[in-house]
C-alpha cells in the first residue's frame, strides 16, 4: 500500500464517521464541531487529488467562517431544539418526496457517464499544463460559466436571507433602541420643566 492511498483511507473514514456523528450527535454543538471535522478530512482527499484551490475553500471559508459561524449562533442563540424537533413527522413525507427525486437526479448523472460517455466529452474543457490549478479555475469560473457562478452567489444570498429571517424571534417586553424617534424628538418632548416650590424638592 502507497503512502497516498493509506492517507486517502484514513481521509475517507474519518470523513465518514463524522459526517454520520453530525447528524447522530444529540447536542447541536458536538455536531458542528463533527462537520467542521468533516470538512478538515475533506480538504485533505482534495489535496490527494490535486483540486488544491477546492482544499484551501473548505478550510477558509466552510471551516474558517461558515462552521464556526454556525457554532457561535448555536451558542449564543436560546434555541429550544426540543420544541423544534417535535413538529418534524408531519414534515416527513416531503422529506422523503424530496430525498427520491435528489436520488434519482444522482443516479441519472452517475449512469450519464456511462450510457452517453460523448456527451460529458464534449463539455470537458482543455486543460492548459502551462497554468496553475487555482488560475485555470479562476479563468473558467469568470468567462464561462460567470452566469452560474453569479447565479449561485445569488441562491447562497437568499439563503442567508431566509436563515436570519427564521432565527429571528421578537420578545415581548424587551426595550429596544428606536434612533428614528430618539432623533426626531422635540424639545418639548424631550423635556419638561417642573416648578417647585421652596421647602418641597427631593
């Protein structure tokens, strides 16, 4: 055994434990330290297989920045995954709905490869030895396929929209700062002169 695929095994089965401790995992904090677990092993079959600029994305931003980002919001937010988790059977049924036709659309991508080898020929792009891994991707991502990725940025921008808009809970009874009508005020408003009498002050 090289000492490339030992690491790939070891890659591969750490990976795979963690990403079944994540959702197995009963504390949401144990299981976002297991995904960014999952993420670092990841990186590491990327480097084996030389896509350098995709192992160097994981551990920026996925572990850097959106892992952790999702550790603190499940610190720091008073979350009750109980009362969450409760309403999840009557979901169940779509759940599933959605997981087969995920399923089949992998299957019909994997058996592309196979049944219409030509047609996944003509959409490689040729690779060019002179330039760098991180370069050719770059030049790809922002001439041909610029669309797709604007387009992806875009979907990534709504979801960020709708996770704020799920998280975001208005307590009843908590002073909030309101600087339109802090600014707005009057000296009338904002004031008001009391006469007292001599003898009679605090």
């Amino acid at each position: 055994m090289t000492l490339p695929l030992f690491f790939f095994f070891v890659f591969s089965a750490i990976t795979v434990a963690s990403a079944l401790m994540v959702i197995a995992a009963r504390n949401p904090v144990h299981s976002v330290l297991f995904l960014i677990l999952a993420f670092v092993n990841a990186a590491g079959l990327f480097m084996l297989a030389g896509a350098e600029f995709l192992a160097l994305i994981l551990i920026v931003v996925y572990v850097g920045a959106v892992a952790v980002l999702f550790l603190f919001v499940t610190m720091m937010l008073d979350v009750d995954f109980a009362s969450l988790r409760q309403g999840m059977l009557q979901y169940a049924p779509i759940g599933v709905v959605v997981g087969v036709i995920l399923l089949l659309e992998l299957l019909m991508v994997a058996g592309s490869f196979v049944l219409a080898p030509e047609v996944t020929a003509t959409a490689m792009v040729p690779i060019d030895p002179s330039m760098s891994n991180i370069k050719a991707l770059g030049e790809l991502l922002y001439t041909r396929y610029i669309f797709l990725f604007q387009g992806a940025g875009a979907v990534l921008l709504v979801a960020m929209i709708g996770a704020i808009v799920l998280t975001l809970r208005h307590k009843s009874g908590v002073k909030r700062q309101d600087v339109f009508h802090q600014t707005s005020r009057t000296r009338a408003e904002a004031t008001e002169l009391v006469k007292v009498k001599s003898g009679e002050g605090l």
